[in-house]
C-alpha cells in the first residue's frame, strides 16, 4: 500500500467513538451508503465550517460526497435517525425534567433560479419608474427544530426537524383566510408535529416540557399536548377569555396579586451587565377552544405566569414574559422556576447560530432543496456536537475527560497546550480539557475571562484535528 494511502487509511480508522454511537442505528438501503455516511460525517467533522471539497481534500471524495447528498435514497430521518437515538439514550436516569425546546431558522441561499431550491420570503424593496413594486425573492429552506436539554442548559440532542419551502403552503392558504384555515393548511403544523415526534421518540412525555415562543401560542399545540400526555411551557400573545369571560386572560392578570420580586442579571446591546428586577404573578385560569374548535378540542385550565419589569431599562428592551403552562404552580419559586425554563430557550437559537456561523450551512453551493436539506441533516449533528461540548463545560465540569476525548487527543492536549495557572493538575476533569481544546481555538483563558464559547471549541477541534494527523504522520515516517 503507498505511503499516501497508509496516511489516509490510518486517519479514517482512528477512534471516533462519538461518530459510531450517534450514526450506530442508522439504516440505509445500501450498506454502502452507509460506509459512505460514516466517512462524509468523519470528514465534515474535521472540517467544520470549510467546503465540502475541502473537507474531502480530493476529488474522489468529494464527488462521493455530492453523489451521497444527491442520492434518492438518502433523506434527513435517514440521516438524523441514530442520532435521534442517541438523544434517547442520553437522557438522565430518573423523573427530572427534561425540556424540548422548539424554534424556527431560515437559511439563505442566492441562485439564479429560486425554483431549484424555494423561497422562504419574498418583500418590496424599492418602485420602478411607475411607481409599482419591485420584488426581491429570498431564497432559501426553513427548519423548526426540536432540542432536548436538562434543566442546568445541558443539549442532549435533537428530538425532531421539519425542513420545508413556503411554497408547499401558499395554494392552501390561497382557498380561505388564514386565521380561518385549518392548522393543516398553514406553517403552523410544524408545532404539533415536532411536539407529536419528539414526546414518541423520547418515551417519557410525562417528563418533558415543550418551550417555546409567541409562534407556538397555538391553542391546537396545548390540546395536542394533553392528548400526548406530555407538558408545555409557553410565552403567550394572543388575549384569550378566561373563566368564561368577559375578561381576558390580560384583565385577569392585572387583577392578580404581586407574589414576589425575582432579580436576575443580563447584559444590554453594549455588552454591559445590568440587572432587572421582574415582579412574579402567577393564576390558574380556565381558557375556552376557539370558536372554530370547539368540537374538536375541550377547553382547558392552564396556568399563567406574568414576569415583567416596572419600568423600561435604557440599552435594552423591557422584560415584560407571560408564559402560559399545564403546569401547576403553587409557590413563587415555582413559578421562578419556569420562568428559569423559558429563559433556557434561548438555547436553541444558539444551536440555530452554530449551525450557520459554525458550520457556514449558508454558504453551501448544492443545486437542490433535497441536496441541501440532506447537507443541513448532517451539520445538525455536528453542530450539536459543538454546543454540547461548550455546555459540558459548564453544566458537568468535573466528569472524566475520556467521556469526550480519545487518549491519543488527551496526550496531544497535555503536550501542545500549558495548563493555566490557577488549574488544579492533579484533576483529571473534562473542563481542564475542554479549556485546553479552547485555548487551541484562541481563548485566552485568563482568570476574569467567561467560560468559551462555541466559536472557540470549534476552532479549536479544528486545530485538534490537524495536530492529530501530523503526529500520525510523523509517527509512521519515523517507523520507515
């Protein structure tokens, strides 16, 4: 065998024991596509954020590559499918709550001809010289997507992904108005599939609490969610009757008495920490189905949970949350507690930016909608693999460090990269590594510095990588 290959092959065979569990009940029709996932994922990982050929590095790979995403045989459940396993199975053992959290991204693409792929906005920017509207079409894909986390921010993994193009729900919406339409007919459905596919594929719906924001205000989302036997925690807009009118869900809560004061710190649009002070209350109300709906949803009884500021803090917007829960609520420390709930949200944009700064899946050149979605399929792993490596640093610091790394990974870290000063030597814990693989990505790891963030432990799995292979090398021409 030539030396190349020897390289080559050596690099493919290495221990990726992460790759093997998340990819391990993933079934294809061929089993060499699934060889070929395996590899596509192994090299993307390495390559995160750069090209596919440059991932690939050589044009038989990448034309692999591209015939893998083109294959009509392969499809993003395929893809996701021992992934979405692996979220099961890394559930902790127990009753605590696990949050689904929920939200929606779009991802743009400029092509000549939007048709190939679909159009996710389309607005008027300027008038011609009649004064008629000149349309820009924006092409792209939407996804909704489903993140299980625990309590602590930890992101166990996906649970479910609905990828689609406006366009399958503008000749529905054409028959009637949309506030009249069934929930079948608009976007909105996303909400109750995911809810429906994540609470199955996770087994424990007692556990789980669905999160979401103002889109998943969907009174067929809460009936949904009695149906399945599982939990939602989410922010309420529309002002629905309460206890059989005539006042509102709004009046009721004006109404309600102050149950305490909660003080939290965050920081404004210049990056300065400030703190706001939010008064707590808290009902149990009785909410009625929509007119339309009654005969196919009860009414139900919910609680709602008012978190809002007094006045309106300068450099940032005002904290003013009404969350809507099956949940009961009894005390203000629970009510607090899903106020904490909703505020881990923000979680999921943050899986939602590794994916597009991380993984730069905007950048992609595939010609096709299905192309593409099956290239997101694959950057959903890797991109949870990212930010559940920046949060275990934070949520379970001292666990083993073998838990992420290999030793040959653990050996390289040790040897490229100091301990910092005020690190404890005689423990073996995964944040020491963690900050190590950090510092590879350029953190400064200095005493007054935030723990790192994914930007940095992406870049620095990167360098990692790269070291890895040059010892590899190094290690085998010594040996000739």
């Amino acid at each position: 065998m030539p030396q190349k290959q020897r390289w080559a092959k050596s690099r493919c065979d290495r221990s990726n024991h992460w790759i093997d569990q998340e990819l391990g009940t993933c079934e294809f029709r061929d089993v060499r596509l699934r060889k070929r996932f395996r590899t596509l994922v192994e090299q993307l990982s390495e390559g995160v954020g750069g090209s596919i050929p440059w991932a690939c590095q050589d044009w038989a790979s990448t034309k692999a590559a591209y015939r893998f995403f083109a294959n009509d045989g392969v499809s993003a459940e395929q893809i996701l499918a021992g992934h979405f396993q692996s979220t099961r199975e890394r559930l902790p053992m127990g009753k605590d709550t696990i949050l689904v959290l929920h939200d929606t991204t779009e991802f743009s693409y400029k092509r000549e001809d939007p048709s190939t792929i679909g159009i996710v906005s389309k607005a008027a920017t300027r008038k011609d010289k009649e004064g008629q509207p000149l349309f820009f079409t924006n092409c792209g894909i939407c996804l909704h997507s489903s993140l299980a986390a625990t309590t602590q921010g930890l992101p166990l993994g996906l649970t479910a992904v609905k990828f689609w193009s406006r366009k399958e729900f503008k000749g529905l919406q054409k028959r009637r108005k949309a506030h009249t339409a069934a929930i079948e007919e608009k976007e909105s459905i996303r909400w109750l599939e995911n809810l429906r596919m994540s609470t199955t594929r996770l087994g424990q719906g007692e556990r789980c609490v669905h999160v979401g924001d103002q889109e998943g205000d969907i009174y067929d989302l809460f009936a949904v969610a009695q149906e399945m036997k599982t939990h939602f925690l989410i922010r309420t807009r529309a002002d629905r009757l309460a206890d059989g009118g005539p006042k509102t869900v709004r009046e009721k809560m004006q109404q309600a008495p102050r149950r305490g004061l909660y003080r939290i710190s965050l920081r404004n649009e210049r990056g300065e920490v400030s703190e706001a002070v939010l008064e707590i209350r808290y009902q149990r109300l009785l909410i009625q189905s929509p007119r339309g709906k009654k005969k196919r949803y009860p009414d139900l009884v919910v609680t709602v949970i008012e978190a809002r500021e007094r006045e309106t803090p300068r450099g940032r917007d005002k904290i003013d949350w009404k969350l809507i829960t099956d949940l009961p609520v009894g005390s203000r420390q629970e009510a607090i507690e899903k106020v904490q709930w909703y505020a881990l949200r923000w979680k999921i944009e943050t899986f939602h930016k590794v994916l597009k700064s991380g993984c730069r899946a905007e950048e992609a050149k595939l010609r096709t909608a299905a192309r593409l979605v099956n290239l997101l399929a694959v950057f959903c792993i890797l991109s949870w693999r990212i930010f559940w490596l920046t949060m275990m640093n934070r949520t379970a610091p001292d666990v083993r460090p073998e838990v992420v790394f290999t030793a040959l990974e653990l050996r390289i870290l040790d040897r490229v990269v100091k301990d910092i000063p005020h690190a404890d030597r005689s423990k073996r814990s995964v944040s020491r590594y963690l900050t190590k693989l950090a510092q590879l990505g350029g953190y400064l790891a200095r005493n007054s510095d935030s723990p790192p963030g994914n930007m940095v432990i992406w870049r620095g799995l990167s360098r990692l990588v790269d070291i890895e292979l040059g010892v590899m090398i190094g290690a085998q021409l010594v040996g000739n």
